[in-house]
C-alpha cells in the first residue's frame, strides 16, 4: 500500500469489507497496510499514474454502500491531502479497525513484521494489504508483496489473516487463483474459505488463511456468504 493509494475504489471496497466483518464480529480488525514508500521500490515508482480510480465517488449506487466512508473519502481527491497518520486518527473506521501505520523498508523487514505481532497481539483477525499479493518466488524479497513465511508467522500466532491479491493480467482469473491456492498448499497452508473478488477494475480477491476449527468459530463460512449475498451486484465468492 502507498499512501497515494489512499481513498481510490479498492480502498472503498477494503473498508466496506472490514466494516462489515468487525461489525458481525463485534471486534476490531487489525489492518497492517504493507505501507511502502515509493522510492524505497524504485526510482520510477512515483512516477506512476496509478491510484487515480475515484470515478466511483460520483457514482451514487456506489457511494451508498457506505455513505460514511464515501463521504470521508471525497476529501481525497487531491492527492497531497492523502495522509495515513492523519486518516487513521481521523476516520470512523478505527472504531472497527486498529492501523499498523509503520512503513516497511528492505532493511528493516523483519523487525517491522516482528513488531507488527506484538502491535496485533490482541487481533484474532488480521487484514494485509500489500501493492500486489502473495509472493510465490521464495527467493526474491519485494516490498509490494506479503512473503509466505509471513503469513506463516501469523497463522503460528493463531490469527486468521485475509490478504488483497490484485488480479493477473495474463491468466484467467480462476487459474491464477488455482495457483495461488495450490502455492499455499505446497507450503502447507490450505485455503478453505471461499475467495472474494471485488468488480473493480481491475479486480482485487480477498484470500482467507486460518486454521479450520478458529474460522467455524468465528461463523465466517456464514459471514462471507451473508456479505456476497449483500452485495452481490459488487463482489463474488469463489471457490477454486
């Protein structure tokens, strides 16, 4: 996540999302947004176009999914009014979420991640919002992606976590997850909820990791099911 991303329609679909499930809950999700610098990626990554997708907040069957987070995000429009520290102390939303605010570098990755584990300590759910998704190369270390052992590191911590995977430009949509869900299986990781995917452009998926006694628990087999039958117009449940 950069903060320039902040307010765009995957954002919205995000925190329509973790709403929805922190409500059901009557918890408080942790979000840890895998904040990145754009010139911790690369040279050229500010020089991007992307995360100018807010045509959505002049589309009023949109805007009233959620009228309280459309509302706050209009403020966003321009892009250097998009501040992490000043949303998360400002936004309604952390009365469903608690913010993992700190910015991750190359150097630093792994003390970032180890405080993020205490910082969750009391989340059963945890949310990861990387720039692109799951990273399948185990060799290779990108900041626009979570790592597997990551995810392992939570999952040994007894967390459900539910991370963004942005669409591939190259596969069908249900292949690309079938080779998400079989990565993690050889990992030993077994993905049994549904995948979410969200009508955006392009589309972003949801992928639920837990282990299976802890997801009954917490009814999400149901909650996921109310939630696509809420808006079904907007997103779809999967299973690959």
């Amino acid at each position: 996540m950069q903060e320039r991303y902040l307010g765009d329609v995957h954002d919205f679909y995000k925190f329509l999302f973790l709403k929805y499930l922190s409500k059901k809950l009557k918890e408080k999700i942790g979000l840890n947004w895998y904040l990145v610098s754009p010139k911790q990626v690369s040279l050229s990554e500010d020089k991007k176009k992307d995360g100018e997708k807010r045509n959505y907040l002049k589309n009023k069957e949109i805007c009233n999914l959620d009228s309280s987070i459309s509302e706050e995000f209009i403020n966003f429009i321009q892009i250097e009014k998009r501040n992490i520290i000043d949303f998360t102390e400002r936004t309604h939303l952390k009365r469903y979420i608690k913010f993992y605010n700190k910015k991750i570098t190359v150097l630093q990755r792994k003390s970032w991640f180890q405080e993020s584990l205490f910082f969750f300590k009391n989340q059963e759910v945890i949310f990861l919002d990387p720039d692109n998704g799951i990273l399948k190369n185990k060799n290779k270390n990108s900041l626009k992606h979570i790592l597997i052992d990551e995810i392992n590191r939570y999952l040994i911590e007894k967390k459900i976590v539910i991370f963004t995977q942005f669409q591939s430009y190259n596969t069908n949509h249900l292949i690309y997850l079938r080779e998400i869900k079989d990565f993690f299986l050889s990992n030993n990781v077994e993905i049994l909820m549904p995948i979410l995917r969200n009508r955006t452009a392009p589309n972003t998926f949801f992928v639920t990791a837990g282990n299976k006694k802890a997801l009954v628990n917490k009814k999400l087999f149901q909650l996921y099911k109310m939630y696509g039958e809420k808006f079904k117009d907007k997103v779809e449940l999967i299973t690959v």
